[in-house]
C-alpha cells in the first residue's frame, strides 16, 4: 500500500476540501503528514472532507452529537434533528459518502446510536473510530481503495 499510495500523491491530485469546522484539528494536521493538500471551506457541509477527482465524501460527526439526549434511551432513541437534516442532504448529493463517527469509546450507548444510524439510513456507510488521527487514517484508507490512478 504504500508504494501504491506514494504513486497516488505524486499523480497531482487537486486539494482535498475540508470544512472550515475542522480547521487545526487532528484530523487536517494528519491529512497534511500523509501528503494532501488541504483548501478549507465553508460553502460545504459542517464536519465534511471532500476528496478529489470525485472520490469519497466523509461528513465527520461526534458520535454523541447525532442523538437529541445523551445518553441515549433505546426506547425514546431520536436523531438530532440538524445531523438528521445535513444526512439526508448529502446522502442526495454524494454517491460516496461515509459517515464518520468520533467516540473514545465504543460501548453498549454509542453501539446503540450506531445501529439506530444503520437503521435510519441503510445506505449509509459509516466508520466508527477513537479520535482524530484514526479518523483521517480511515479516509486516506477508503481513498487508497476506491482511487483509481491513472494509467500512464
């Protein structure tokens, strides 16, 4: 992978965009070492990384956030109304979107949310991680896999 990924680097690829949301977080300063240029934003939506060439978009969201109480009640368990809405609208626009969740834990509250996401758009793909470095390793990941260099 990493001769493969040092080829994807050198092809000139255009920025990757990031939400201005996401400016100084662990998530740009890790893209960056792995080489992407990054053009900030705000024209798209919140939490969102936009790679080029029309690869994969991820909308990051912290996990306890996507609910309307935490923690969450299995049995009055409701999407948060605005990341229900910023969902929708990019699951409309994007063929290749992800979802990327930010938890440091992964236990009984945060898989219930996980698996009421699943529920509610099962379309979705979504990517469970601790932080913001495993976060951008997860997309330059997904991108290595679903990029396809050209062929010189």
């Amino acid at each position: 992978y990493t001769i493969k990924f040092e080829v994807i680097m050198s092809s000139g690829l255009g920025p990757v965009i990031v939400h201005c949301s996401l400016a100084d977080s662990d998530i740009c300063h890790r893209l960056q070492q792995k080489g992407f240029r990054i053009r900030y934003g705000s024209g798209t939506a919140e939490g969102s990384v936009i790679f080029p060439n029309g690869g994969p978009v991820f909308l990051v969201q912290q996990l306890h956030k996507a609910v309307a109480v935490w923690p969450p009640d299995p049995d009055t368990l409701t999407l948060n109304p605005d990341v229900s809405t910023k969902l929708s609208k990019a699951m409309g626009v994007h063929s290749n979107l992800y979802l990327v969740t930010i938890s440091p834990l992964l236990g009984l509250n945060e898989l219930t949310v996980i698996s009421l996401l699943q529920d509610r758009l099962d379309d979705l793909r979504i990517l469970p991680v601790k932080g913001g470095r495993e976060c951008a390793d997860a997309m330059c990941n997904v991108f290595k896999v679903v990029h396809e260099p050209e062929t010189r």
